[in-house]
C-alpha cells in the first residue's frame, strides 16, 4: 500500500514538474501577473549556470 503511495506521490511530482516548466504555463503565469521578461540572464546567474555545464562534462 504504501508503494502505490509512493508511486502515486513521485507520478504527481513528475506532472507537476513537467507542467511549471510548459512554456504555455510560463507565459499564461507571466501575463497573469504582469512579470517583466528579462532577455539576458544576469552575470552571477550566467556564470553559475556555466559552471555546472564545465561540471557536468567532467
């Protein structure tokens, strides 16, 4: 029993995860609260994102 909880909790997880990441979500999100878009990534965020990419192909 408790694995189909469990399996049913990780299902729901992945759904959620796959659903903030739509793009149709994102814009219907952004528009909703008027969030500005920023088109550039700032230096520190670039930079951090960056090295995790030199880590992940070590």
């Amino acid at each position: 029993m408790a694995e189909i909880e469990k399996a049913k909790q990780k299902a729901i997880a992945e759904f959620v995860r796959r659903w903030i990441t739509s793009e149709v979500v994102r814009n219907y999100l952004r528009n909703l609260l008027n969030l500005p878009v920023e088109r550039e990534l700032p230096a520190e965020q670039r930079y951090l994102l960056e090295e995790l990419d030199r880590a992940d192909k070590e």
